[in-house]
C-alpha cells in the first residue's frame, strides 16, 4: 500500500493553521490529475492506517492537521464510535467542537502567528478606546482577545477539517438536539461526530 507523504500538503499551508483572519487562509485544491479512488461504504470495507492516511492526502489540502483532528475525535469516543455533542472535561459538559479547538490551541500559540494576533488585537482596542491604562489590566485584555481570536479561527478549522473527513468517507457527522436530531446545524443542535468501524479500527481503537 502507497503511504504518501502528509508533509508535502501541509507545508503548504503552514502558515495558514489556525489563522487568525480566516479571511487570509489559503486553499490548496487537490490536484485534478490525482488518480480517482473509490471511496469505502460507512459499513463494510476495511481500511489500514495507509490507507485512511493515503485517504486524506487525496481528499484534504491540510492531511496532518485533519489527522490530528481525526485522532483526537477518536480520543474524545473512548470506547464507543461516537464523539458528541458534549465531552466531559474537569466536570463541565463542552460541545465537542469547542473541545477540539480548546486540545489544538496549542498549535495557534507559534510566535509569529501569535505576535501578529496580539499586534491586531491591541490595536483595534486602542482604536475603540478600550485599552485600560494600566499595565496589568491591559495586558490581561490583550490576551483574552487573542484567546478568543484564536478559538473562533480554531472552530472553523475543526469544521473544515471534518468537512474534508466526511467527504473523505471517514467520518459521518450530524447535530443532535433536545428535541429532534437533524444533518445540520441550529435550534441548538451540537456536533456529533461518528467514526466508521475500519477507521476506528486502523487508528487502534477497535475493541
């Protein structure tokens, strides 16, 4: 089996993870001389590890980052296929999106991006007149705005990279609500994201 290289895509967009304008993101399409694959049922066929990564290289401008996704929505299902709408963390219900973008925050922290967020976020405080006098007071400001810069650019990545897991075949996705579940978000229905049982299996979370 062919196991293609997930830095080659990636490296491209490198300096779009988590970006703090998603307007600024860049899009790399996949190439339309990509041989064609066929993609798996939801039920019956088997898929290797090289294969779900060879999947995602073909389906997904950014493999890694939507591996790590992959990865860690299998985390957050434990034992069962499915992830959502809530993940337990330190006694609080967090929807499962929100969860994602909290565990990959990380990756927005790299000192160029972040200066960049920080440089923005001051200024449009001081434009608006916002920014306290003292140090401490608006240091601490600063930093929530980024915070929370960050985790809205986190939350439409997670999408997109389930986005791209869903149309790879990998994943299915719907939103469950309190009273009717639905394919698409709103009444406030959550994310639920279920992994097929190869996928499960090829990331060493099958039973």
């Amino acid at each position: 089996m062919f196991q293609p290289d997930l830095f080659i895509k990636d490296a491209v967009a490198e300096g779009d993870d988590l970006a703090a304008d998603i307007g600024t993101m860049r899009v790399v399409p996949v190439s339309e001389k990509s041989v064609p694959f066929a993609l798996p049922s939801l039920t019956g066929d088997s898929l290797d590890l090289p294969a779900v990564l060879e999947r995602l290289a073909r389906t997904s401008s950014r493999p890694r980052y939507t591996f790590m996704v992959l990865n860690l929505i299998a985390r957050a299902a434990g034992r069962s296929d499915s992830a959502g709408p809530y993940v337990q963390e330190n006694g609080h219900a967090i929807p499962v999106r929100d969860w994602l973008s909290y565990a990959l925050l990380p990756m927005a922290q790299r000192d160029a991006r972040r200066r960049a967020v920080v440089d923005q976020v001051r200024s449009d405080l001081e434009r608006k007149g916002l920014l306290p006098s003292d140090q401490g007071l608006a240091e601490q400001l600063v930093a929530d705005g980024v915070r929370e810069r960050l985790l809205h650019s986190g939350r439409t990545n997670v999408s997109r990279a389930v986005s791209d897991l869903v149309r790879a075949g990998l994943l299915r996705r719907h939103y469950q609500g309190y009273r009717v579940d639905h394919c698409n978000r709103g009444a406030q229905r959550e994310a639920v994201y279920t992994i097929i049982p190869s996928v499960q299996a090829a990331l060493g979370k099958g039973e």
